[in-house]
C-alpha cells in the first residue's frame, strides 16, 4: 500500500486537493466505476471513503484524489511518494450500472468532479453520447478538466464568480439542456451528479420536472464503511439506507436531502477542535 506518486492538483484559496497512486494489486483488479476504498493513515487513525479515480491492473495500482477537510484527510495530504498507508479495504459499494442510454448527462461540483471521471469514462466506453458539466466556485480550483474533456462529446465549465466558463450555476446549463429539445427521441436516459449536497439536491429538484432517470454518488458519513456503525444512514424512499453497502449512488428523486444535511453537519465543530488540538489548521 505504497504511495507511488503524488501530486498537487489545487492549492489555492485555502483549498488543498491531492492525487494519490497507490500500490493495491488486488483492488486494481477488481475495482469499478462508482466504487471506493476506506483508507486508514495510521492504525489509530480513522477510516475515510475516497473514490477509486482510476485503476491499472497490469501496475497494481489505483488514483485516488483526496481534498484536504478533516483531521485524517489533513494528514493523508502530508504523505509523500515512498510511504505507505496503514491499510485499504475495497471495491467498496455498488459499481455504477453502465449501459447504453444514449445520452447522458453527468453533472460535477468541487472534489465530486473526481467522482463522476471513472462513470464518464465508462458511459462513453459503451457508446453514450456524454454531456459534461462540471461547477467550480472560482477557475483555480476546477480539477480534471482536460481528461474529462476527452470523453464528452459537449462540455460546459461554470464558476460561482465569473472567473472562467459561465458565471452561474451547474443547473443553469442543465435547465437549458433539458428545456432545449421537446422531441422524445433527444431526450436524455441518464443524469449522473455528484458534489455538495446542495448542488445535488438542486440537480435532483431540476431533473425530476422533466422526469428523467438521476443518480447521485452520496459522501455521507461512514466510520467503518462496510455496514456495521450506521453512521452512513440516509433516507432514500422513506426508508433507511447505508450509503456504504446499499450505495453510494441513489435514485436523487427519493433522497431526503434534508435529513442528509442536517447528518453530515453533525461532527463539524468536534472536527475543528480536534484539527486545532493536532495545529492541522
């Protein structure tokens, strides 16, 4: 579980987001779109899900992009080529359906851009016309462009302050897609997202007026990440589900993004603490 190379993607405006190629022979056999890995830095360490970004089986290794939160993404970021993870566990979760819909539409906000390359990539792969959209709150940090560039046939950039692409939001551009064509065989199959819950929230309120199929890769909290503390619930259809085994991606119409957001706010202040007792600020 060696660090084979890092690299700094964004490091501005008190934002810091790392890739990491890892040693993980096993994993990088079996990984697919959609699924994670829980990491542990230290054996007193926490466990945090990342998203395999990539995967090569002929290397062993896997990308995973990290961006710099909590107290053990914080001290994942100081890590270097050459040292090791204490452990990985994974595939991880339910790999993303990939099929021909025809079009799709994958929609990206901040680090969840990460999350929705592999799918991309995938989609393309069996013959679906991609559309990207990907939304960044300034142009400095906006990740992954140019590799998600190569795989949509349209691709849209928009910036909470105007500094690159189109100022506004992702679902300006996706409200316009959605209204442009009326013609039933135009219509897209699929709406894949993934970013801040509310951006996520608002995709899902969009694409449910025009009723077409949307997934959201959730982020929720997990501690063990294989269904055994709970932490991960989330409300989906009135029912409770764990984000780590019966997830991560959920119809976005069913969600109760409310609950979610309310959940995931649960240990930020404890986690600012503990950041400030170990001067990871």
């Amino acid at each position: 579980m060696k660090i084979i190379e890092k690299s700094i993607l964004v490091e501005a405006l008190g934002v810091k987001i790392s890739k990491l190629v890892v040693k993980a022979a096993l994993i990088a056999q079996k990984a697919a779109p959609g699924q994670f890995v829980a990491v542990m830095v230290s054996e007193v360490g926490e466990r945090v899900p990342l998203t395999v970004v990539e995967k090569d089986p002929g290397s062993g290794t896997i990308t995973l992009i990290v961006q710099e939160l909590g107290l053990t993404t914080r001290l994942l970021g100081r890590l270097k080529a050459g040292d090791s993870l204490y452990s990985i566990v994974g595939p991880l979760g339910h790999a993303t359906e990939i099929k021909n819909y025809s079009q799709v539409i994958l929609v990206g906000g901040g680090v969840g851009i990460a999350e929705i390359y592999p799918v991309a990539k995938a989609l393309k792969a069996v013959g679906n016309q991609v559309t990207t959209i990907l939304g960044s709150r300034t142009k400095d940090l906006l990740i992954l462009e140019q590799e998600l560039k190569k795989v949509s046939d349209a691709f849209y950039v928009t910036t909470d302050d105007g500094s690159y692409g189109r100022k506004g939001f992702v679902t300006d551009i996706l409200k316009e897609l959605l209204t442009k064509y009326d013609a039933p065989t135009t219509k897209y199959g699929l709406i894949y997202a993934v970013g801040p819950l509310p951006m996520m929230k608002n995709v899902a309120l969009t694409s449910q007026e025009a009723r077409i199929k949307t997934l959201v890769s959730l982020n929720s909290l997990m501690v063990d990440a294989t269904g055994m503390c709970g932490c991960c619930r989330v409300a989906v259809a009135g029912k409770v589900k764990f984000s780590c085994i019966d997830g991560p991606e959920f119809d976005a119409h069913q969600v109760d993004w409310d609950e979610l957001a309310k959940r995931n706010r649960v240990y930020e202040e404890k986690e600012k603490h503990i950041c400030k007792l170990n001067k990871l600020s």
